[in-house]
C-alpha cells in the first residue's frame, strides 16, 4: 500500500478479513499508508434513501413511530411492504441495487447466494 500512497496515481480499496486470522504471517503492515474503515449492510434507512425517499419523510415515519402515532391503512400498508422488501433483500448493496434497477427480485437470489458464497470462501 506504501508503494501505491507514494506513488500517488492510483485510488486503491483493499479488503482483508483474513488479516485477522492470519496477522503472524503478515510481515508488515502498511502504518500510516492506509486508512481503515469498517463497512456495514445497509439498514432499513438507507434503504429507504436508495428507493428515494427524502430525509423529511424518513424522519415523519420515525416521528409516528417514536411518538406511537398511528398510522394511516394506507401509509402502513406502504411500510409494511418496504420493510418486507428489505428484509427478503438483507441490506447488501448489490442486492439492493439488482432491485431498485429492474423493480423485482429477479437475480437478487443469485446476488446473495454468491455474497454467501463469497464470504464462506474468505472464511
């Protein structure tokens, strides 16, 4: 990473879970080369951004529910399906993303499978 930083021409996003369980064998970490940041699924919030929902109206539902306010059949019958919707997708980008493009879960399966995939390979 040193060699990259130095250099300068070149953005470059690594990612390392194994540096965990392998650090002994690691002979040198790039200190000072490189910033860290730990990445997360996307809760339903950002999902609701990707769908393009406005902060005002995320922060409204937050308030109804927060306050214990009521909603309307109509706004808990929209809600209630984002909210399935995001649980069947399970907050990965991609799979998020695959969705709000074609509008259906078509190939989301596939998407997560492979994420499944990916992550029982790294581990």
């Amino acid at each position: 990473m040193k060699a990259f930083k130095l250099d300068g021409r070149f953005d470059v996003i690594c990612s390392g879970s194994l540096l965990g369980i392998n650090y002994k064998k690691i002979h040198s970490n790039s200190v000072g080369y490189k910033t860290d940041y730990e990445m997360f699924s996307m809760d339903f919030e950002e999902f609701l951004w990707a769908k393009g929902y406005s902060d005002l109206h995320i922060e409204q539902i937050l308030e109804h529910m927060c306050s214990g306010k009521a909603f309307s059949d109509t706004e808990l019958s929209v809600y209630k399906k984002l909210f399935l919707e995001y649980c069947v997708l399970g907050g990965m980008p991609a799979v998020i993303r695959q969705y709000i493009e074609t509008n259906t879960f078509s190939d989301t399966l596939e998407i997560q499978h492979q994420i499944q995939l990916d992550y029982e390979e790294d581990i």
